[in-house]
C-alpha cells in the first residue's frame, strides 16, 4: 500500500504541514487542514512531513531509507487493518 512514492511526495509536497493519510484503501498526500473536511473525514493519519524528516534525519533521503521507511510505514498500518 504505501510505497517509496509516497514518501517522495510527501517529501516534495507544497503544503507546509503536508500529511501522509489512508483514504477509503488510496494512500494521499493532504495538507493537515484538509483533514477536517468531509472529505477527509475518518482517515487514517500515517505521518507529517515534520515527523518523517526528523525520523529520516534529512528532507534528502537515499532511495534505500525512502524504501525502508515505506516498508516500515506499511506495515504499521496492514497490523492496524487499514
């Protein structure tokens, strides 16, 4: 579910407090704000840009922590059920 992908463009993302959420099975990008609209109601929030640069230690990962992070990220959230 989420892949390296994702993690670029969270990474990449304009927004200020982009987010990386799981919506109705599609994983997005979404700024934070976003996250009380209709819309976005009831997601399932994975991690902020904020979170994800100061767990990678740099906004300029390597594609191997990129593919390590999304491994570890999917695997939280297939034991959640999501």
């Amino acid at each position: 579910m989420i892949r390296p992908e994702h993690i670029e463009a969270l990474l990449g993302s304009d927004a200020d407090d982009a987010t990386l959420i799981v919506t109705v099975g599609t994983v997005v990008v979404v700024p934070a704000s976003a996250l009380d609209s209709e819309r976005y109601r009831g997601a399932l929030e994975i991690i902020s840009r904020h979170d994800l640069v100061t767990r990678l230690g740099t906004s300029a990962p390597s594609r191997r922590d990129l593919e390590e992070t999304a491994a570890g990220l999917d695997t939280a959230v297939t034991r959640l059920g999501a």
